[in-house]
C-alpha cells in the first residue's frame, strides 16, 4: 500500500493485514556535477523498484514517502531523525521494518538504524526503458521480495 | 396594399414562428435524450484495448505460466507505464485461461505453486491465500471471491489479452 488516499481507506479497515513498512533513504544534492546525474538516474530506478516491490506484496506492506537528506549530511543526525520517524510507525501495529537504499554510506550505520536495512548495490546507468532494464529489475524484485517474506 | 402582401396574415406569420421556435426548443432537449437512449448501441463493442502479450498460442501448456508486459495508461493527471501480469495455461478443456494474479484478499500478486506445502495451487505470500487451479479460492483461507480473469483473443497465433473481469462478469461471456 502506498501512502495515498485511496490506499490508507483501505489500511485503515485492514490494519491487521498490514504489518510491514518499507521506508526508502532517497539522496539528494546539486553540488558535485559529475555525480548528479548518477545520483538523480539511481533515484529513478530505487522509485521503480520501489513500486514494483509495492505491487508484488501490497496487501501486507506500507511503502512510505521517501525519506529526503542532503548526499553531505553528517549520518548520526539523520539516524536520529530516522529512527522518530520509526518510533511515530511503530505506533501502529507495524512489525517489521525495511530501510532500502542504493547509498552504501548507510551500512556503517545500520547499528543505530532501528530497522533492517537493505543496501542494494546501485546501477550506474543504463536505458530505464530498455528490456535488459526490465529484466533486471524484475529479477532483483523478486530476491527482495523473498527476503522480506523470509522475515514474516 | 397589395393582395399578394395580405396573402400571409399577422396572425398567420406569429403562429408560423411560434410553431417553429417550440419545434427547435423541443428538438434541443429531446436529441440528446435520445442519444442518451441509443446510447448502448453507439459503444464500440469488444470491452477494451487488447495487447500483444509476446506469448505465442502453441507455448502456452497446461502448466500456469507468467506473463508480463506493459500498457500505457492514462490517469487523471498522469501518463504512466503500467505492468501488467497474468498466470496463461490451458485447462482440462483445452481453453486459454489468463488469471490475473492479484489476490482477491488484499491485492498482492499470487504465484502457481508458490509454496511447497500446496501444491496445484495459486498461493498468494502475504496472508496464505490459496485458489485452485480453476482460479477458486480455497475456503478458510483469507480470499473471499475466486482470481479475476482477462479477456482474451487470438491474432495470428499470438496472444492478446484485455480487460479484466471478475468471475460473476466473465461468466455469460462463456455461455453465450
């Protein structure tokens, strides 16, 4: 489910059923012009990932909004920041949690991280609209897809 | 005066344009109820865009196997690509049947076979749900209505799929 109108009505009457979030760490900056295209092109394809992750298992996981910070932050800060938002989630029956980004800067932190964090190595470039893409992200969706059913 | 000026009265010509504004005024309100009316007819008929899956008839076998593609779909304010996926086999009749694999429970994509412990059945991962091969749901478990399925037609050996209906829709079109 998605943080959307249509979709919370429905989370509201189905609480039970949904006990998973998935909360992606989106990069942002504009410094660095020789990373910017790579950093915006990996946030495009964390987005697909992301709803096609949503698709696959919807009736049990929320994907929330993007989690923003500058690609510079100092880390321990925003790990504090994180883990409020986890602590306002946890209010609600929500069971597991799923941190997925491409920003390996993360791992060093996932200690603190009150939450499982799942790192994927980014892709670099690459045509998004081409088959190769699509079957590629296909087949990555489904490992993360089976990963977060072994939690359950 | 001239006789031939007299030979359409005051009272001729006001009842003349009267007769003839009515006859406008009625026309305009009853054209469009009666397009609403016939409206039925005028609808293209056939339900909805079909797309070329990339499955060719003659692959398709009685074991369930996945499709999946993409539609351009617009929304409101967005123009979006949409996947699309569906579990095509051949059942003991030997028709085409393409389940659409979104759980009737709560919406999250079914697999054939998706767990071992039930095996010839749909298995939805997110709450258990289980459906038969013929796309009923297994009782006491989470679905309450049997898989959607797609309309379908065959061009030139391949096949293409369209909207998707439920049980209770599809059913006539398999009787008729």
């Amino acid at each position: 489910m998605k943080w959307n109108k249509e979709n919370l009505k429905q989370y509201v009457q189905a609480k039970e059923y949904v006990d998973t979030i998935v909360l992606p760490l989106m990069p942002f900056h504009l410094s660095q012009n020789a990373e910017l295209e790579k950093s915006a092109f990996q946030r495009e394809v964390l987005s697909i990932f992301l709803t096609e992750i949503e698709q696959e298992l919807t009736g049990r996981i929320m994907l929330t909004p993007d989690y923003n910070y500058l690609k510079s932050t100092d880390k321990t800060t925003e790990v504090e920041r994180i883990n409020a938002w986890i602590e306002e989630i946890t209010t609600q029956p929500f069971e597991h949690i799923f941190l997925i980004t491409f920003d390996s800067t993360w791992k060093k932190h996932e200690e603190s991280l009150n939450g499982h964090l799942l790192w994927l190595p980014g892709i670099q470039s690459g045509d998004l609209h081409s088959k190769e893409m699509h079957t590629f992200i296909h087949g990555q969706v489904e490992q993360i897809s089976e990963l977060i059913q072994s939690y359950w | 005066m001239s006789e031939e000026k007299q030979q359409v009265s005051r009272r001729t010509f006001l009842n003349y344009t009267l007769t003839g504004l009515g006859g406008f005024m009625a026309a305009g309100m009853l054209v469009p109820m009666l397009r609403m009316a016939v409206d039925p007819v005028l609808q293209t008929s056939g339900g909805g865009d079909f797309t070329n899956v990339g499955l060719a008839v003659d692959d398709i076998t009685t074991e369930p196997q996945r499709v999946d593609w993409k539609i351009d779909q617009v929304d409101g304010w967005y123009e979006s690509e949409v996947s699309k996926s569906a579990w095509v086999f051949k059942n003991d009749k030997n028709e085409i049947v393409a389940f659409s694999p979104v759980c009737k429970h709560l919406g999250c994509v079914v697999s054939w076979e998706g767990n071992e412990d039930y095996p010839n059945e749909f298995f939805c991962p997110c709450h258990n749900g289980r459906y038969y091969k013929d796309g009923t749901n297994v009782p006491h478990t989470p679905p309450l209505a049997p898989l959607d399925e797609y309309d379908q037609k065959i061009e030139n050996g391949m096949l293409f799929l369209g909207k998707v209906r439920t049980r209770e829709e599809a059913k006539p079109r398999e009787e008729a």
